[in-house]
C-alpha cells in the first residue's frame, strides 16, 4: 500500500478588533511518587514499580482578552470526568479560569498509572488526589508564563503511521464473547488472520495535525500536535509514543529553550499501528524510537511551512449530556450475580468474571453524564469526546466544522469508553460488549458527533459545512453519459444513498454496512486532494426502485471482493434486476464465482435456471478494485471487466421488471450478499456502445 506524504501549510486571516492575543505553556511531572502503582490498560489488574520514562502533564493558556482557555494533556490511560471535575473546580480557584473553558484530555498510554477504574482495574487510590494537584499545577504553571503571542497551524499526511485495527470476520467465522454467544463479527487484530477476515470496518484518519504558538518575535512556545494511533506499547511506567514525540518536537525546534511539545490523542479507537492490508512477513517492524522519529520527520516538514498570525478570536463551549448504559437485562443480571458471588472478595481472573462485574456496576449507575467541548483559536477548530471515538467520527465532525482548520482530541474531559457508530454494534467485539469501557446507549455516538459540530458551530458563530466529495474527471466523464443514476456511495452513515445524477433516484443501503472507507482511484474520482470513499457491505444489499427497463440498460460499478475465492459456493452477487416477492428467479443476475464453480470468475445468468451460467475467463484477485460493465442489449449481454470484454452471450429471455427493482450486492432472494466494497454504481436507461464502455474506464 504505497500513499503520498504531503504537508500543509496555512496562513490565518484574522480580526483586528480583538485585544492582544497571549498564550503560556508548561510541563509538569505527574510520575507517581509512590510504586508499586495501579495501571490501566489490560484486562486484568495489575500492579507496576518500574519507571521506564516519566509521565507528564503538558499545558497551554491562551487568551485574546476576553477569553482565557487551558488545554492540557496528561500521560494517562484514561481520567474519569468526577477526576477532572474537581481538578477543575480547584484550578478555576487558584487561575480564575473557568471550568468550562478548561479542556484536560489523557493520551491513552496504556503503561500509565490508573487514574479510573476501568474493567479488571480499580483507580490507584494514592496516585488519584496527586494527580489533580498536578493537573492544577499545570494549568497554573501555563497562565504564569503568558505573553504575546502569535498562532498557526499545519498538519502533514502520516498515513503509513496508522492503520485499522478493527476488521469484519468471515459470515462462516463468527467468534464467541464473553457470555457464551456468538455475536463477533467483528473484531479488534482480526486482520491478522487473511483467511478468517474479509475487510477493514472502517476508514483511518492520517492528519497529524499542528498548533504551534510563538512570541511575537518568533521564539516557539509550544506545538500541539494531534494523531489518531491507539497506542504504540511500551514497557513498566511510560509515557508511549506521546511523550516521545512532545520531548522530540521541544528537541527538534527548540533545543536550548523551553519550548512545550505536545501529542494529543486524535479519533483512535478502532486504530492502530500494524496495517494488516499488507502480508505479515512484508509488514515494518519499527521499534517505538523509529515510530516516532518517523512521524516526528513529518511533523517537522509541515511546520516549517507554517505562517502565523497574532490577533486569533478564542472561545471556547461546552455540553453537558446524560446519556444511558445499556444495562444488562434479567437474564444477564442473575448470570453476573452469580458469577460474582462466586468470586467473593477476590479480583477477577477471566475475562468472563471482568465482564460479570461490569454488569453489576452498569446495573447500579443505569446512566451517566458527559462532557463535549469545542475551542477556537482564530480559524482553528479543536472539538473534543469523552471516549475512544472511531476515526470515522473524527472525520464526520471535522468535515462539518464551520472552521477551516480542525482536530478531535478524544478522551477528553473524561474516559466514557468506545463509541461505535450505532450500525457496529450489530457486529459484536470488544468493543461493543457492554462495560464501562463500552456502556453508552447504542445512539451515543451520532449524539457526540452532533453536539461536538454543534459546539464548533457557537465558537465560530458560523453553520456548519456542508461537506460533499469532489467530482473528479471520472466522475465527471460518468455524468456526461447522462446516466439514469448515479450512487458515488460517499456517505458517513445510511440509509440513504444518494444519487449524484439530476434523477433524485436515491437508493437504500439495507442491513449492515461499513462506512467511508477508501474507494479506487481517488485521483481520478476526486478532485483537491480527497480520498475517494467506498462503503464495506457486510453481507448487505444496496437497492433502488425504477420503472422497468424492458430490454435495453447498463449497469457500470466498482467492485472489491473480500471473501477468498473459494469461501463458500458463490463468492457473491454485484447486481440483479428482478422483483422482491418471491420472483427472484427472474431477471439478470451477475456475481462472482466459489466453490461450487467458475472458483473467483464473473458468471452471469438470467431467467429461472441458474445453471445455465455463463461465466468470464480471468480469475479476480480478492481485497482489489476491479472495474465492471453490464450491457443489456436486447437478447444479448456483454459483460466488460476492466474495460475488455469478458463474457457475452446472445438469446437470453427477456428480463422480468414489473417493478424495476435493483439490488447491488445481493439477489432479492438475499442469497450470497456481498462481502466487501462497491462504488461508482452507475445505471443507464439504454445499451452502452463499447467506446462508451471505454469512456467509463479509468486507467
């Protein structure tokens, strides 16, 4: 997988009715002072008395006069909002800083003393009051060192530093959770495993992210950097790749001086550094010092392209919400009391006996209250969520940010647990089973991302962007063929699909489906630079309604097969015309090939006996776009792959369409759903000539 790194730097037009903009920033250790420690991150409790690398709390303070703001990042796991509150509350004493314009978030280092109790971990019950005497010394440390200040921002393309960690498992290969059922289709590293995966769940976000602040006459201040990678995974007490990157940058851009690097933890929870795209024997194997110079090489090629500007507005919102836990039903309930009594005073040893406790604990809260912020400095943008957000909802918020220039710092203001988009909560895993570390309502998700946007739209007073994806030449070169529709498939979530023609034919994604991941060609499909974005059917369908076109059509889309070839009889289905009322059999129907036969080749049939198949000549290679072209031209069929002709045939029946119904991924009969992308699905009320065909093409 081979992408661009490409840098950006951007100059702020700013107001000058505002007063002097001033900005301060500090570093304060927060290594406990006391081992053995508590540390959060594993499923079971364990204690810690080694030092490998302090942790530290890193803190800015920037006011334009009116408004006085604190961002502060501390190396934790992650800090409960009661924890922050009051670190709050005592700060707002002695700095006169409110508390709602205080953001604190943690970096999620998973080698960090326990500041919340999270699964098999209790909070260390020393290390919690010295933490928030630290937190506000941080804050005070920042303010003490406020001067004038100018601002600017960058971010660089680091996506060879991050990766999804969060694959869909095989319909045959569904795994069990920790009550005994089999529910995970999807789940954390299961990409490791090529034969037992189908795809990605979701899109990476590869902004790293800069702010850097510096005195008027140029001496840097601080940087806060923002990136959406888990965790690295260091040993005994450390601060992780975060730390090493704040002290890297300080070293980097100012060696001698005082200058405050910081990492801040971007959208990350279904996030890591091991691209399973690429095979294990070929996949780099850095160690955490590599990782970090590597994205520190990055950080450093767009910073030096930074212009500033010294009269930013600040301000800075906040909402506070109660959102529910999805709280164990009866049955579950009587299971965990059991198993918990069982265990008496000791802690727990099995994941079973963690996840037990946790229902008990969801019982007795029921629900909860959270924290969304939003900051501006000038035409930046920061929002904030109190959980492990997935990067697609970092996405969605910065796409519809009013201001040009974003991140989504996460975990901040509190540690909520995950928060999949509500259609993944179907798929199971780690991250959906009900605990602390994942217990919000199935909703809680589209609720943070709308207060976050909606924050972001009071500190700029400004709505939101209205975000659409570019049309490149491809895209351009489809619509000139004046199709009927015309689905880019570049929607955040469902159900609708929306047609990118002047039709209004609007399609519906049905059943589960992934979301915004990459689709092909983006250079070709896109313009300025976007990513061409695909959704990931996980055995689902795409449908749409049409009068009938009799005799004469064409379909062109874009396809990538996640099922090995021969994982089941057929690999699946990428389009039938026909009717949704037991008259499947009817229609055209084209798909690919299993283990029955045709094993990974285009097979096309219609009329009611499907084994009068007629299949292509090119075996397809799985988890690769592939390009194909359906032209319907009377009685006879000409399949394209890739622009050449791939299968024909001549004296078909007439297709049945008392209705129109065509489904994409899928037969009406829901047999062999597809398994992994489509996008690009064109349809067209006539036959496509072969030079139209080529038109359609991208090479």
């Amino acid at each position: 997988m081979i992408r661009r790194l490409l840098p950006l730097a951007v100059l702020f037009v700013v107001p000058s009715l505002h007063a002097e903009f001033k900005a301060g920033a500090a570093v304060v250790d927060i290594t406990p002072p006391k081992l053995p420690v508590l540390v959060n991150g594993g499923m079971l409790s364990r204690y810690v008395d080694k030092i490998n690398t302090r942790v530290n709390a890193r803190a800015i303070v920037a006011t334009d006069g009116k408004e006085q703001i604190a961002i502060v990042v501390a190396d934790s796991c992650m800090m409960s909002r009661e924890v922050l509150d009051d670190a709050k509350k005592m700060a707002a004493a002695k700095t006169g800083i409110a508390p709602d314009h205080m953001l604190i978030s943690a970096t999620h280092a998973h080698s960090a003393p326990a500041s919340m109790g999270c699964l098999g971990t209790d909070p260390d019950p020393n290390y919690v009051p010295f933490l928030k005497e630290k937190l506000v010394e941080a804050i005070a440390a920042a303010q003490a060192e406020l001067k004038p200040a100018r601002i600017g921002f960058a971010k660089g393309n680091a996506a060879e530093f991050t990766a999804l960690r969060q694959w869909i498992r095989r319909p045959d290969r569904i795994a069990e959770d920790p009550f005994g059922n089999k529910t995970v289709r999807a789940a954390m590293h299961a990409g490791a495993k090529w034969d037992e995966a189908v795809g990605e769940a979701g899109p990476e976000d590869p902004d790293l992210s800069l702010i850097s602040i510096q005195t008027k006459d140029g001496k840097p201040l601080a940087v806060l950097a923002n990136f959406s990678m888990h965790y690295f995974g260091d040993k005994d007490i450390s601060a992780d790749y975060f730390g090493l990157f704040s002290e890297g940058l300080q070293k980097r851009i100012d060696p001698e001086g005082k200058m405050v690097g910081i990492m801040s933890h971007g959208c990350s929870g279904d996030i890591y550094r091991v691209d399973y795209t690429v095979p294990a024997e070929q996949r780099p194997k850095p160690t955490i010092d590599e990782y970090t110079n590597g994205l520190l090489d990055i950080a450093m090629k767009a910073y030096a392209g930074i212009k500033y500007g010294d009269q930013p507005v600040v301000a800075m919102a906040e909402k506070r919400m109660t959102l529910q836990y999805r709280v164990p039903d009866k049955q579950r309930l009587e299971w965990a009391q059991r198993i918990v009594a069982e265990m008496g005073d000791r802690l727990a040893k099995t994941p079973t006996e963690v996840y037990a406790r946790e229902q008990i604990i969801l019982h007795e809260r029921q629900q909860t209250e959270i924290v969304v912020q939003a900051l501006r400095l000038g035409d930046i943008g920061i929002a904030t969520t109190p959980n492990e957000t997935y990067a697609i909802t970092g996405l969605k918020i910065k796409a519809a940010s009013p201001l040009p220039y974003n991140m989504v710092i996460e975990l901040a203001n509190g540690g909520d647990g995950y928060i999949p988009p509500p259609e993944m909560h179907a798929w199971g895993g780690y991250n959906t089973w009900a605990a602390r570390s994942a217990g919000l309502e199935v909703m809680a998700e589209p609720k943070i991302a709308a207060a976050a946007i909606e924050m972001l739209e009071k500190v700029a007073s400004k709505p939101r962007h209205q975000w659409k994806l570019s049309d490149g030449a491809a895209a351009k070169a489809v619509l000139a063929l004046k199709p009927a529709a015309y689905w880019r498939l570049n929607e955040f979530t469902g159900p609708v699909a929306a047609d990118a023609s002047s039709h209004g034919h609007d399609a519906t994604y049905e059943r589960d489906v992934a979301y915004y991941l990459e689709g092909p060609k983006s250079q070709a499909f896109c313009a300025n630079g976007n990513v061409n974005r695909a959704p990931h059917l996980v055995g689902a369908r795409i449908r749409s309604r049409f009068a009938g076109y009799g005799d004469h059509y064409s379909v062109s889309l874009w396809f990538w097969n996640g099922m090995p070839n021969d994982g089941r009889d057929t690999s699946g289905w990428l389009f039938s015309i026909g009717h949704d009322h037991g008259l499947s059999a009817y229609g055209d129907h084209l798909g690919i090939g299993g283990k029955s036969g045709h094993t990974g080749k285009l097979i096309f049939f219609t009329g009611t006996d499907e084994k009068a198949v007629v299949a292509g000549k090119t075996e397809i290679p799985r988890w690769q776009w592939q390009h194909v072209v359906l032209v319907r031209d009377k009685n006879a069929v000409r399949v394209y792959l890739n622009g050449g002709l791939e299968l024909q045939t001549e004296n078909l029946i007439d297709p049945f369409q008392p209705v129109g119904e065509l489904f994409f991924g899928g037969r009406s009969d829901n047999e062999s759903n597809w398994e992994g992308r489509l996008d690009e699905i064109a349809v067209f009320d006539r036959s496509l000539s072969g030079e139209e065909v080529v038109k359609l093409g991208v090479k």
